[in-house]
C-alpha cells in the first residue's frame, strides 16, 4: 500500500483524474454518475476530500475501508513522517460464507487497530468492503447448530473464539459497535440468541439495536450483562477474571426474555418510570394493565388502541409527524428533516427515539392497529400539513412551507463580491447578471415566475460554465442534474424531482445543451406553478416549482418560447487556475454568510427601478431580484437585446425571408417596395426546389404559423381577404400590418403571382435560382 495519505486515497480511487492542482473522482459513499469528489492535498500533508452531493466525509472514507485518522500525516516527534506505519498484524479473523469460502478477513494490528480486507483473487488484499456481503462470524458452523440451542452473541471476534474453544456456540457481527446493521442476521432466525454487552454505553447500544432487528424472528432474545465486568470489560475479561462456563450457560437460562418495552432499562440501568432521567418514552398501539384475577392471580390485560389514540401518543411523547402534501411523511431532525416513506422507516425512527412495543394482538378490547395501517392514518391525519419543506430560508418566506431550524450567521457582503470576484463574466453586466443567479434561489416569489439562465460563451470548452453553474447549486445545497439525450428523460426528471433525496434542492441543472433544443416539457417545467408525476409508493404527487434551471452550452439554439423564458450570461475567455477546487473549498468554509447575504439583500433596499420598456413576463423577478442587483436596470435592457442571439426560430425566419426575397426577384418583382399575394402551392412547390426539402402547403403554413412574434416575421402574413384569390399570403414590403388588397393606398402595388408564372420560369432567371440554391 502507499504511503502519503494521498497516495493512499488516490489508490483507492482509481477513476481519479487530474484537476488543477487536486483530483476529481466518483463518490463511492451514492451512486455517482459525474465524478463529485475533490480530492486535494492540505498544507501539513492531509488529505483533503469533499462530496459536492453532500456526503460527508465519514461516509466517503467508510466506503473506502479508511477511517479519517488516515487522511491525517502521522506525526513523530511533532513533523509529519513520509511514511504512514501500518503497525503489524497480530491476527487474522476470516469471515466464510455457508459454503466455506473465504469472504474477507478483520485484521488486528499493534498498535490497537482493526482493518477489514477482501482477496483480490491474486493472491494479495484489498482493504475494503465494497460489493462484499457482511456475514456473521463463523458462519458455517453456526449453520449446522441445533435451534434449540442457545447461541451467545459477543462484541467481537475475539470473544466469540474463546467462547468457541469452550465449547459454547457463539458468533459476532463484522465491524464492531454500531455497525451490526451491515450484518445479515438471517442465520440467527428461530435460535434462542443470548447478548453479552461489552461493559459500556456503545456496547449496550449494539445490543439493543440487533435485539430490535431480531424482534420477532429470533425464538428468543436474552440480554446477558456479565457481572463484576470493568468498564469497557468483555466476556474475555470474565473468563480471565475466572469466569466458568458452566455458570455462563446457567445465567443464561436464568435470564429474563427480552422485549422491546424492556430494551433500554435492561441495557442501560435506567428507570421504566415515564419522566424518570434518563428513561426514555413509550410508544404502543395497545394500553397495558396489570390486573388481579379473582383467584389472586395477577395478569397482563392487553387493550386495543384507536389510530387517532396511538398517533396522540406519538405525537405527545416523541414528536410530531408532519405530511409533505402528497408525497409523504417526514419528521424534523437537527437542522434538516427525516422523511418517513413507509413503515419500516417511520417505525426505524420511532425506535430510535421511543421504546416501542407493537403487539400482534391484544387479548380484550377490539383489534389492534397495523403498522400499514397507523401510516395510512398518520398520512391523512399528521400532526400538520406542509406543501414544501426547506433547509435554508426564502425571502420572503412562503406559506405552508416547514423551515428547518438553520441557523444563520451575520451576512457578510465581502464574502460575496470576493465569490464573484472569481467567477468569470465576459462583461459587467455578465457579472450583476451572475449575481441575480446567485440570488435568485433565495428568493420566494410565486411558484413558476423564475426565469431559466444560460451560461454561453464564445471560447469553448473551458470557461467556466459548468463549474459556475455547480458552484452556484452548492451554495444553495446542490443541484439536479438532468439531460435531454434520451427520450424518457423529462419523466425522470419528474420522478426525481418528486424524489425524498431532492425535495430541499433549489437548482436543476441542464449540462452542456447541443444543437437546436425545444421541448415544450421543459418550457413548461421552467413557469409550471406546479411539477406533477409518479413518486414511488405514493403515486401521482406534486411539487411547488420554486426551481431555478441552469443551462450550459456553448452555442445556444432554443426555440422562441424557451428563449422567451431565458436570461443569456456570457462567459469570458478561459484562465488558466483551479477554479472548481478553490469554489469548493471556499463555499464549503463560506457557504451559510453567502447564503445570509443573499437573503439581507433580498430583504433589503431596491438598488435600481426597471425601465418600463424593458418589463417582460419576469416582472415579479425583476422587481424582487433584479432590482437588488447593481446595475440591475442596464441588464434588464441587456437581457431583451440578447434573446434574439439564441432564438432558433428568428434564425431560421431570416433563412425562410432570404429565400421568400429571392423567389420575389426571380419572377420579376422587387420585394423592397412591392406587395405580393403568393399561393401557399407555389410557394412550397418553389421552396422544395430550391432548398432541396420537401414542403407541403400544410406543413409549410404550420411552420409559418410558428414564427408569429418573431421580429420581422411580421412582413409575411396570411391573407385576411381572398379577393386576391385563393389561400394566398402576404408579402409586405415593410414591417406593417397586414392590410386587405382592396384597401391598399394607391402608392402600394398589390401583385398577384399565379402558378402559371412560376411553370414559364425564362432559362435566365432559373440559372438564378440554381445559382443561389
């Protein structure tokens, strides 16, 4: 293995690639179709990595096999050494699957140290886990135990081997505390499991957690705490201390059943009393009794609670369970949220933070509720219904949308002009209209009033486009990233959108856009008030569009109503620095003043008044955003100017009115001052010969039809009368409005071209055409 704590994080990503002075690789902690991870090298030798979707770094490194200890330099004497020692490997615990063969091993080292490592298949070691199946310890013997026997649950591998060397049947899960959950405990199924807890909080929060995975599978559940153990003592210091084997089992057979009402006061010492410290509360779906039978006898009496009576217990001593519309449940969680999609993951929660005991049945008093069933009551009667919920704050804040408790810091103005100080505009009005980006997912207007940004340069590959468009994403969480390649590719981006994992994203991303692009979903997408699809398990769901779309390209071709719907941003010539690295850091250090920023100058004055011949469809964005910006009011200008520039169909009206000028002049007439009725026949018989496509009088009207409002498209209307003849259009010499035949001034020559006009074409005037074509 190498040495560098860099070189030892670039081992285990292979996919890893030069960028600036660090590399990009693919995450290995989510399913990553870009690579996201910056991987770079601190001053004092460090790793340094960051997941731009929001992996921290205890995942990405867990993933890997590496604990953070090993991005650090190893220090001797204060100074960083080259090598990192590994220390030697003092045992070997292999873990089988249930036909003997070897899946991985955890490995000891002196000094204290675990390690888990996989065969390569020739003959050497990789050190992680990844696509291996975590089973448990000494599984293939485990498999032939009788199910009658009891089978003694440890910490650790070492336990479990001397346990094994007694005689007694024992297993452990990989890993240690805390990782049990990785572990398939299938093989434990309809054995009498017995836990020995390592003396310590960690190692009876283990117990309890598998205890619960195995609630209702196992036969039976014991929770065996060893007496006169040391803290943090095992059942190797028992037996050392002189422990016997004979009173291990006897204890054992002693021990009282475990039950999830029970778990935490049997693990940790604690009172069962509601409200004692450190008790913790309790959750059912029946009410307990103890009653006195007429014989003196006592008994358990089991009574069958309500939905609504069971969600007011949750409600009451847990929390409240909040509904996201129509896309599920979610509860708050620190400064963010938990959703809740089924009942496994609400009831996951639930025994996290409440004991909880869900009885099958109650024996008087009606029939119990279902976990199906209490989420399906919980979904139509939470305990408060919200239609967006939100990490970082709006302004002004929205109705009906749960903010999360994200604390902000003071803005800090600097840190933002020193953020657009490294971005890359082509011009000053580039640089407010980069800054309106940045701004603008900050800002609560209405759903669907944010117009679409297109970052465009005239250099290529290189500017800074995606990497300006991300960036911005990350300052507000992270964006989603979409493509227009395939043709199912808006329905998933609807299912994504409807997603759990990007209902708190602001951004979408349309990345590195080619050729001529008009959708009429996307155009619909970018001013829909709302976002409707298929969300899995729940169905038809809608979103709030509160989206602000990104688009990448180098040379921008939309359709009229995209481009309508757009504001171009140039992008200067490329400098040759790390900007992405830098962006990443900077934001990841900086990200909550930036987003404080943008909120006190949202809030705050209007820096600028937008010129009334300038108020477009974005008025409400102009005024909440635009008008922040400084110099807001010459790019709103600016904004209108450049539409033309990537408005497909007023490129290709120019193309149509050069070959509609052309045609004018080949029979003889000057379409400069000249009024001219042409057949829609003619017209596309001549335009199929001479642009060597095939047009059709209805296809040719529909795509007419297609440049109204297109600027100049206008001297080319269909006529309003048939006094001239026929289904004809009007040819206009200027850009006026189209004026009936019979009323045109006298200054006007009104002229009729018939098809026998084109049909007696003169030798000359064909050369022409066939000249120009």
């Amino acid at each position: 293995m190498s040495g560098t704590p860099i070189e030892l994080l670039l081992e285990k990503l292979p996919d890893a690639k030069k960028n600036g002075t660090g590399w990009m690789a693919k995450c290995p902690s989510h399913e990553d179709r870009r690579p996201s991870l910056s991987v770079g090298v601190g001053d004092d030798g460090r790793a340094l990595i960051h997941c731009q979707a929001g992996c921290t770094p205890e995942a990405v490194v867990a993933a890997l096999g590496l604990t953070l200890a090993d991005l650090m330099p190893p220090r001797t004497n204060g100074h960083a050494t080259a090598t990192k020692p590994r220390g030697k490997i003092v045992k070997t615990y292999p873990y089988h699957d249930a036909d003997g063969n070897l899946l991985f091993e955890s490995v000891r080292f002196d000094p204290k140290d675990f390690k888990q490592r996989r065969p390569d298949g020739n003959g050497g070691w990789i050190w992680n886990l990844q696509g291996v199946d975590r089973v448990l310890y000494g599984l293939p013997a485990l498999l032939q135990v009788d199910s009658e026997s009891f089978v003694f649950v440890t910490e650790g591998e070492k336990d479990t081997d001397r346990l094994m060397a007694c005689g007694i049947i024992a297993t452990t899960t990989s890993g240690g505390a805390g990782n049990g959950h990785k572990t398939d405990l299938a093989p434990l199924h309809s054995h009498h499991v017995v836990f020995l807890p390592d003396n310590d909080k960690a190692g009876r929060e283990h117990v309890e957690a598998l205890a619960q995975a195995l609630d209702g599978k196992a036969a039976s559940i014991r929770v065996l705490a060893l007496p006169g153990l040391p803290e943090k003592g095992d059942a190797s210091d028992w037996l050392d201390a002189g422990g016997d084997i004979e009173d291990l089992v006897g204890m054992a057979e002693q021990a009282p059943l475990w039950t999830p009402a029970t778990a935490t006061s049997k693990a940790t010492g604690d009172t069962a009393d509601d409200g004692a410290q450190g008790s913790r509360p309790k959750v059912s779906n029946v009410d307990i009794e103890e009653v006195t039978l007429p014989d003196g006898e006592k008994a358990i009496v089991t009574t069958a609670k309500t939905p609504d009576e069971v969600g007011t217990n949750v409600f009451q001593k847990v929390g409240p369970i909040y509904a996201l519309g129509n896309r599920g449940l979610f509860v708050p969680d620190a400064q963010t949220v938990r959703f809740l999609p089924d009942d496994a993951a609400a009831f996951a929660w639930l025994k996290n933070n409440a004991e909880v005991y869900w009885a099958a049945r109650a024996n008087r008093g009606g029939t119990v509720v279902t976990r199906a069933e209490f989420m399906a009551h919980l979904s139509a009667c939470p305990a408060e219904r919200f239609a967006d919920v939100s990490e970082l704050p709006h302004h002004p804040s929205v109705p009906a949308t749960f903010y999360c408790d994200t604390k902000l810091p003071s803005p800090n103005p600097a840190r933002l002009t020193e953020f657009l100080d490294h971005l890359n505009p082509a011009t000053p009005t580039d640089r407010a209209l980069l800054e309106a980006m940045i701004l603008t997912p900050g800002s609560g207007i209405q759903c669907g009033a944010r117009p679409a940004f297109v970052l465009a340069s005239d250099y290529g590959r290189g500017s800074g486009k995606t990497a300006t468009a991300e960036a911005v994403a990350f300052i507000w969480g992270g964006s989603v990233d979409t493509s227009l390649a395939t043709r199912d590719g808006i329905d998933r981006l609807r299912q994504r959108l409807l997603h759990d994992s990007t209902a708190m994203r602001r951004v979408v991303l349309l990345d590195n856009l080619r050729g001529t692009t008009s959708n009429a979903e996307i155009e619909s997408l970018i001013t829909a008030g709302d976002i409707q699809g298929h969300k899995l398990y729940v169905g038809d769901a809608t979103r709030p569009n509160r989206l602000t779309w990104i688009v990448t390209a180098n040379s921008p071709s939309l359709s009229r109503d995209l481009a309508d719907r757009s504001i171009v941003i140039r992008i200067g010539r490329p400098h040759r620095s790390d900007f992405t690295g830098w962006a990443l850091r900077f934001i990841a250090e900086h990200r909550m003043a930036l987003v404080a920023t943008a909120i006190a100058r949202l809030a705050g004055p209007a820096l600028c008044s937008i010129p009334a011949d300038c108020r477009d469809r974005w008025t409400a964005w102009q005024d909440a955003v635009l008008c922040r910006v400084d110099g807001g009011d010459l790019a709103a200008a600016e904004i209108i100017a450049r539409r033309p520039s990537v408005d497909a169909d007023a490129e290709d009206w120019g193309e149509f009115e050069n070959e509609i000028r052309e045609i004018i002049r080949a029979i003889g007439h000057d379409p400069d001052t000249e009024t001219v009725a042409m057949p829609l026949t003619v017209l596309a018989a001549r335009l199929s010969a001479t642009t060597n496509l095939h047009w059709t009088p209805k296809g040719l009207a529909s795509r007419l039809g297609e440049f109204a409002g297109v600027d100049g498209a206008e001297q080319f209307t269909r006529n309003p009368s048939r006094s001239a003849g026929g289904r004809t259009w009007l040819w206009h010499p200027s850009k006026r409005p189209a004026m009936r035949p019979e009323t045109t001034p006298e200054a006007s020559r009104t002229v009729r071209v018939e098809y026998p006009d084109f049909a007696r074409l003169n030798p000359r005037t064909l050369e022409r055409i066939d000249r120009w074509t």
